[in-house]
C-alpha cells in the first residue's frame, strides 16, 4: 500500500529505508530524547505511518493528534504505544532527520492527492484534511508546513493553490465563536489556542486574496472555497482585535508591573479605545473586504432592485464601519464585531448561490445579541434577507398576492420582513455612527414591496431620501413603478407635500446661471410624477375636497412662475380647492411681477381657473369683485375722479377725460393718476379677455346682462369699462352676443325715460342723480369698434320720418345705414328701440342745463352704429 501510494519501489534511495538508517545527528531534540528512552516505542516507515493514518477513523485521528500535539504534556501513560501515536511520532521523527523542504513534500504531495481526488473515500479525505491540518497547527514542525502552504498559494500552479485554500478551509470549518465571558480553566486555555491559530492565519489573507485576484472571476471550487475562507478568517480577526484590551495592572497603584500583578479587562467606562495594533491591522482588512465583495456580488449577478440595493447597502455600511474603525471606540467597535459575525452568515458563498434562496432562512430572524442596538439589529436582518433572497423574493410576491397562497416558509419571511421593514422606516435615521445607513434600503422597499411596511407612520427624513434616492443607478430591476411609490405618502402631511413641491426644479435654471446636476432633475421628474399620481389617486376619493389639494395648492404656487409642469398640477387641483383664494394670490403675484414669464404665466393661470367646470358661468363676475376688492385694499380709487373730487361725479369730468382740447392743467394731474390706475386695472383684467376667447357663447351670453345689471349697481367704477374692452374683441366676432349687449342697453335706456323727463321737469335735480347711471348704456356701446355694428340698420321710412331728429355731422360723413334686406324683423324692431333711445337723449341734452356733454357722446355712439363711413 505504501509503494503504491508514494511510488517508491523502484528507487533505490526508498523514503522508507531512511527510518530504518541511525543517522547521528550534532544535538538531539526533546522528542527523540523521549523516543529514545521509551524503549516499547517502535518506528513506523513513513509509507506504513501515513498509510494507518489515512485508514482510522476520523475521530480516533483527531483524538491521537490532539495527545500527541496539542497536548503532549496531557498523555496518559496507557497511551504511550497508541499506533496512531506511533505514526505520528514517526511523521516527526522523518521530518526532524530531514529538514530540507524536499522531504517536506514526502509527507505533503500524497496527502494532498487525496484529498484533490473526488474518487477517494470521504474518511480518506477528511483524514488527509486532518493530517495536514494538524501538521500546520501543532506539529513540531508547523512552522515549515506554514511556509511550504503559503508557498504553494503564491505560485501559479493552480492545483496547490486550491489544496493550500482546502486545507485552510479545513481549518478555519473547525473554529466556534468565542465566549463573551471566559472563565479560568480548559475553555480559557482553548480560547488562548485558539486566538494563537486565528492571529497565525492572518498571513494567508494577502496570499488568498491573491488566488482571488487571478481565478476568481467565476465562482469556481477554489474562488469559493479561497472566499469563504478569507470570510470566516476576517470575522474571527475581527472579534479577536476588536475584543477589550486585557492588560497587566498593579494592584495597589494601577501602574503597569510584571509583579503581583492581575489580569483586567478594560471597560467601557474606563477605558473607550481598542488596543492600537490590533485596531491597525483590522483597518486595513477592512478596506480589503470591500473588493471581495465586489467580486461576490458579480457571482450573484442580481436582477432585482432589492437585491441591488442591497449590495449597495452593504457598500455603505463597510464605508460606516472603516469610519468608526477609525475612530477606535471600544462601544462602537462592538457594534461592528456583532454585525460582521452575522452579515458573514448569508455571505458565505453557499448562501449567495443557493438555487432556493427563500428556503431554510429562519436562522436569520433568529439572531439574537443584546450588544447590538435594536435599530442596527433590525437593519442588519432586513439587509441578509434582502441579500439571500435574490430576486425570488419579488417573484413569489407577484405570483402570489395572498397570504393564502403562500407556503409557510414564505409567510414566515414576510411577516418578519414586515417587522424589520416598518422598525427601519419608522425610526429613520438611525443613531451616530449609523446615519447614512438605509438610504438605499429603504426607497427601494418602499417602491417595490408596499405591503411590507404599510400602513405604517412614514417620518418626513424618509420621504426625503426617496426622492433623493438615485433611481437610475439602482440595477436593472425593471421600470420604476411610480403609483407604488406614491402610495407611500398618503395620508400626505403637510411637511410631505412641501418636501415633494421644493424638489420642482424651475425651467429656465441655465438662464439665471444656476448649475443643477442629473440627480437634482432626476429627482424633479421624481417628485412631479409622484404628485401627478398622489392626484389622480385623492380626485377619485370622497374625502378629496379636504384632503391633499388646498395645502398643495398653496405650496404650488411659490413654484408655478419657473415651472411648467407646477402650473400642470396647480390646473389639476382646481375643481377641488377654493378658486377664490387662488385667484386672489394670482392676482397679487400678477401686481407685483417683475418679470414677462411671471406676468404671463399669472395672467395664463387666472385665466385657466376661470374656464374651469365648477363654475357655476358666474366665474368672471367673481373675479371682477376680487380685483375691486384687491384694488380698494390697496387705498386705490377705482372711480373716473380723484379722490378729492365729490363723491357724485357728472358727466362733465368724464368728458374731460376724453376730450383732449378741453384739459387744464388740474384735470392733467387727474389724466395721469387715473392714467397709472387704468394701468393696473388692465394688468388685472387682461385675463378676462383670455377667458373670453376660450369660453363657450351660451356662458357669455349669460353673463353679459348680468355684467350690465352690476356696472349698472356702481356706475362710477372705471373697472366696468375695462372689463368691456378685454370682452369687446370676442363679443364683435360673434353677432349673437352683440345683440344681447343692444337688447339689455336698449332696456335700460327705455327705463330711463322718466328718469330723464323729472331732470327736465326740474322734479328731480341733476345734482341728486349719479349720472354714470344715465351714460352706462352709452358708454358700453361706444366701447365697441364701428365694424362690430355692420348688421345693424334702419328701415328707410324710419330714417325719414326721424329726419329732423338726426345730429348734423360734416359733410365728410356718409348717409344713414339703411336697413338690410336679409334682416330679422325681431332685429329690426330691436334697431328702431336703439335709435329712438340715442335719439332721445341727444334731444334732452340740450334741454337740461349742466349735461350738455352727453350730446357728443351720444352723437359719436349713433355715428358708430347707424352711420356709414
């Protein structure tokens, strides 16, 4: 057996011969002073030994290792002529005859054969696993068997590199957790062997990161087994260095001596600091793992958006823990040496390529440690079961919506999912050190699985970092469903539509030299999206009207003079908030616009606001209240006079204003501040000839004798005459509404009549009247341009029976219209009305002392309507 597995037969120098030769050697070792005296021990050849070696059982192997090396001083006398003792006593004995690196591999190269062979036994594997184990750990000869292993991992040859990665596998599979608490005694004494072993195979992790580096593009046999290796290495390095320092204090003065001395260990309220060389040393591991789990992500190729956000989560909270690494707490470093023991768990590389990733996951959610804040041990599981699930996860909840359609092991996941999800929402942010941590996390739980944390108290910082969240770097994981996000934010507070408003970035930002990078527009079209559904979600809603839109409204409108699409959503709100207010902040921003986008977008919302459907057609009457009111707050007189003049004006102030040659100098002061007032006044009711275009006909001829019944109320207001101007050009495009503005101004004027005939009876004085109120008719038809009177004429026997009736104008005016053959009778009666009324007040004018202005008014208004040019 031994010349077929080390092939030595044919040689004449045989291995096994070298054991039966007494070479004398200058000093001999403690071990073969005592194989020498022990004369009932007896030397195996080398074949025969690693033969029995490899043919035991596994536990007797162990257990003759463990006497012979670990703890020599501990062999009972009984078992001094052990085969299994003798065989390795006669490993050590070779090796101590022939210290050349060549003997070395004698032992090495047939133990590692075995154990690359897949057609060997599983006991002949894990006895040459053991073997070699053994002989790097605690044989008298470690210290070679280190070297020669480190060697091998350096080299190019790819089969001793993946033997060297299986041997310390093999180790590293052995170790348990440390104990917080260690009493005197064998666990003591175990754990102090133990740390000797973890801090000796800390020099393997550059010579493994290395086989990494060159065949760890693929998750082959020796990157996993490399990988795992450095994992659990760096996890028991880290609980080691980052343990409470023990050092030797003097009892009676706290100095550091070598006598009467005892061994303390340093608590937090006395001492906060890792020891300084340990701290080092696990720095730089730290920032070496980062790179290793790049490479394990890119073996896990995730698809989904939780599990890239949760690698990316994991980047963040390694660039957390390096600061507080940094820092040396001993408190904060405890967080890290619990956290990297469990994230280890689902890191392993069974865990990250398991074909049933949601199976068996229940040793997550039972992870318990009191050293660890409740907020960071919640994270810590949300982040392995984001990590583990790997995409299976979003298909079992899209396959099955229902609890009922779920297999235990799924409901099991998702109710503790749910506990972890609405722990890591609802007290965000997390404490000092751990700030930064979930901003990755959550927005992607809150997109993808809403059923997990809701209904659930959102804090605001939460909705921020949604938005903030960089969605286009967050992996392929489908198109971002907007609607799920939007969900999130009902009920929507107050704090949560001014964070979704302020991120509406303006239009023009390149044009004022502002810089606004990817990410802030990303987020913009983010915010606009999400408020786009919130009110399409609410509109439908009962409760809608005292909901989210009076608030977002209000928000809306400090964006909706930058941004297009603010003015999209303001427009969306308006059947549900109180147009009134609206149109009042409307028209102080209109007022008070410094610049044309400003002035335009204001007069383009009132407008818009009062085409809106929820007007009951009275919408412009309300708005022409608004701006008298907004006007008279503002201590503007809106009447034709100055404010000193009396509060009945006559009509001959009127006429000063429109007859130049009649000016003085006072009534120039009077031009020119009424001149400023018009102004304003036509700023503000510029939107009504914007809704005049747009409006349907049947609202306006609705309007148009109510407008006419509330000029009629308070004649002295100039604003009435502007806001027949901003009508006049729709209502002359359109013959019916003409007819209705002659009908009504017909119907007053002939209500008048006896009003005129007490003036000039002298029952009622001139001075007791509001003369406004006799010229509104005049004044509302001599607003509109001559063509919007083409249809309108006279039957010839009318002209001439009213012959001395008629004004005498220069004989560069033509004759009278006379009536259209085409023209309704109803129209022709309606045309006479006019005309006897005109021509009845241009006969009064003469007739009553002190309005004799009312004469030119009336001549230039039947001149517009019944005369040719």
């Amino acid at each position: 057996m031994a010349d077929s597995l080390f092939n030595e037969a044919a040689q004449p120098n045989s291995y096994d011969n070298l054991f039966l030769v007494n070479t004398a050697k200058p000093q001999a070792s403690p071990l073969e002073i005592q194989l020498t005296n022990d004369e009932q021990q007896s030397i195996l050849p080398l074949g025969k030994a690693l033969n029995m070696l490899l043919h035991v059982k596994t536990h007797v192997l162990a257990t003759g290792m463990n006497q012979t090396w670990r703890s020599p001083k501990k062999l009972p006398s009984t078992l001094t002529g052990s085969p299994v003792n003798t065989a390795l006593n006669s490993l050590d004995l070779y090796l101590t005859q022939h210290s050349s690196d060549f003997f070395l591999r004698h032992i090495y190269d047939p133990l590692k054969d075995k154990v690359l062979k897949p057609k060997n036994g599983k006991e002949a594997i894990s006895n040459s696993l053991q073997l070699l184990a053994g002989l790097t750990l605690w044989s008298p000869h470690r210290t070679r068997y280190q070297q020669w292993i480190e060697q091998e991992l350096t080299h190019t040859d790819k089969r001793g590199a993946l033997s060297s990665a299986l041997i310390l596998s093999f180790i590293t599979k052995q170790w348990h957790p440390f104990k917080e608490n260690d009493d005197d005694g064998d666990d003591k004494e175990q754990s102090d062997q133990m740390e000797q072993v973890v801090m000796m195979m800390t020099r393997y992790f550059s010579p493994l990161m290395t086989v990494l580096k060159q065949y760890g593009e693929l998750p082959t046999l020796l990157a996993c087994t490399a990988y795992d290796t450095l994992l659990t290495i760096s996890v028991f390095m880290v609980d080691i260095c980052l343990s409470p320092v023990a050092i030797i204090m003097d009892q009676e003065h706290g100095k550091e001596s070598t006598s009467n001395a005892k061994i303390s260990v340093l608590e937090d309220e006395t001492k906060d600091q890792v020891d300084g060389e340990r701290l080092k040393l696990i720095q730089d591991v730290w920032l070496r793992l980062d790179s290793l789990l790049v490479m394990v992500e890119k073996w896990q190729q995730p698809t989904d958006l939780i599990t890239n956000g949760a690698w990316r989560e994991l980047h963040v909270f390694m660039t957390q823990a390096h600061h507080v690494l940094l820092e040396g707490r001993l408190d904060r470093c405890r967080q890290i040496r619990k956290s990297w023991c469990w994230l280890s768990k689902v890191l392993v590389s069974s865990q990250i390529l398991s074909k049933n990733p949601t199976k068996k996951m229940s040793f997550i959610w039972k992870l318990e440690d009191k050293c660890l804040e409740p907020n960071l041990s919640s994270y810590l599981k949300m982040l392995m079961l984001a990590l583990r699930q790997n995409g299976h996860w979003i298909e079992h909840q899209n396959a099955k919506s229902s609890p009922s359609g779920l297999t235990d092991d799924e409901q099991n996941l998702q109710e503790h999912a749910r506990v972890y999800c609405r722990s890591m929402i609802e007290c965000y942010p997390m404490p000092d050190p751990w700030t930064e941590l979930n901003q990755t996390m959550i927005p992607i739980i809150m997109a993808t699985v809403p059923h997990l944390y809701l209904p659930c108290h959102i804090p605001l910082p939460v909705f921020s970092i949604v938005l903030n969240f960089p969605w286009d770097a967050s992996g392929d994981g489908g198109e971002l469903d907007v609607l799920t996000l939007a969900d999130c934010f009902l009920p929507l507070s107050h704090d949560a539509i001014h964070l979704l408003v302020s991120k509406i970035q303006p239009d023009n930002w390149w044009e004022s030299g502002a810089t606004i990078g990817h990410q802030d527009q990303a987020t913009s079209k983010l915010s606009c999206d999400i408020l786009d559904a919130l009110i399409s979600k609410e509109s439908k809603s009962c409760s809608s009207t005292c909901s989210i839109f009076e608030p977002l409204a209000e928000e809306l409108m400090n964006r909706v003079f930058m941004s297009n699409k603010s003015c999209e959503l303001l427009l969306r709100c308006l059947p549900f908030i109180r147009k009134s207010v609206l149109l009042l902040s409307l028209i102080k921003k209109l007022v008070t616009a410094d610049n044309e986008r400003t002035n335009h977008v204001a007069k383009g919302l009132i407008a818009k606001t009062l085409l809106e459907d929820s007007w009951c057609g009275d919408s412009v009457l309300v708005y022409i209240d608004l701006v008298r009111e907004f006007l008279r707050t503002r201590r503007h007189q809106t009447t034709f006079i100055c404010m000193a003049m009396t509060k009945c004006a006559t009509p001959d102030d009127i006429y000063h204003i429109y007859d130049d040659s009649g000016r003085n100098a006072w009534f120039v002061f009077i031009y020119l501040f009424l001149l400023e007032l018009g102004n304003m006044e036509i700023e503000l009711l510029w939107p009504i000839q914007l809704w005049s275009s747009k409006v349907d006909s049947a609202i306006l001829e609705k309007i148009i004798p109510l407008l006419i019944n509330k000029y009629y109320n308070t004649p002295s207001e100039s604003i009435f005459i502007h806001v027949w101007q901003m009508l006049a050009h729709t209502i002359t495009q359109r013959k019916s509404l003409m007819l209705a503005i002659i009908t009504k101004c017909t119907d007053i004027m002939e209500n008048q009549k006896s009003l005129f005939e007490m003036i000039r009876r002298g029952i009622i004085h001139k001075d007791d009247i509001n003369f406004f109120t006799l010229l509104l008719p005049i004044l509302i038809l001599s607003i509109f341009p001559k063509q919007a009177y083409e249809y309108v004429g006279l039957p010839s026997s009318i002209i001439q029976k009213w012959h001395g009736r008629w004004p005498h104008f220069n004989d560069e005016r033509k004759c009278k219209k006379a009536e259209l053959t085409t023209m309704d009778e109803n129209e022709s009666k309606l045309y006479i009305r006019l005309a006897d009324e005109l021509l009845l007040r241009y006969d009064y004018s003469e007739q009553i002392n002190g309005i004799h202005q009312i004469r030119k008014l009336t001549s230039d208004t039947l001149y517009k309507i019944f005369y040719y040019e």
